[in-house]
C-alpha cells in the first residue's frame, strides 16, 4: 500500500461504483472463515491502521453464524492486524455492557462486564470486547 489508499473488505461487496464506495479498492473475504486470517494479513502488509467495523445484531438462522461474525470474525482481523504488524487498530461495536458500580467509580474497557440480559447480541459483544480488552490496547 502507498499514499492513502483505502482498502474495504466485505463479506458482499456495495455497488463499488457509487458514492462512497468507490473510493476504496475492495475485496471479498468472509473474516469468519478458517483461514480467512492469514489473507487479510497479506492484504493488510504496509498498512498503517484498521478500522473493523463488522458485526452482526440480527442473523438470519439463529446464534452460530452471528457467533461466526462477531467472534471468529474480529480474532482473525485482530490476528491478521498483529501478523502485519498494524500499528494502530479501532473495533467498534454495538456492545451494550454494565458495570455494577457506585456512581464515583470509573470504569474502563478492562472492568469486569456482563451482558445486560436484555438481547444476545450484546452477550456477544461482551464476551468479544471483554476477550479483547484482555489481550492487549483496545479502541472500542
């Protein structure tokens, strides 16, 4: 990669030739798949940051490929990011985590969390943001 090239890669592709699409270069990977890590890190050699911004709050046939995206799919980014050697890395996500707490008690990423109980997606996001916040430096 040189200058400011913007590389997406998407399960499905967006219409590449529309706005803003058709700023960036793109690929098709499925993150969730075995393997799929080693790819991404090819591509992702050169580059001076990653912004993931894949999850999953509504699967078409229930748990597992939800799991798929928001587990699998972020430790392989994370993996193919440290492989490449990425020196700067941003996760969003749609967690929704609490802290029991009293109010003057500050919070980080690295508190101990547990799901609302209100959906599961946010019992994933929890586990996933709580697994990561463990492993090292984590933007959420």
């Amino acid at each position: 990669m040189g200058g400011d090239d913007l590389i997406g890669v998407a399960r499905r592709l967006p219409d590449t030739t529309a706005t803003p699409y058709r700023a960036a270069s793109w690929c098709a990977r499925d993150l969730s798949e075995p393997g799929s890590e080693r790819e991404l890190a090819v591509l992702l050699e050169g580059a001076d940051a990653v912004i993931h911004l894949a999850w999953a709050i509504s699967p078409e046939r229930g748990e597992p490929p939800m799991w798929r995206t928001n587990d699998h799919g972020t430790r392989h980014v994370l993996d193919a990011v440290a492989a490449a050697a990425v020196p700067h890395v941003v996760v969003l996500s749609s967690v929704a985590e609490y802290v029991p707490a009293p109010s003057s008690y500050s919070t980080t990423a690295r508190s101990v969390t547990r799901p609302s109980g209100i959906c599961r997606p946010t019992a994933h996001d929890v586990l996933v943001s709580s697994d990561r916040a463990r492993s090292g430096p984590l933007a959420v």
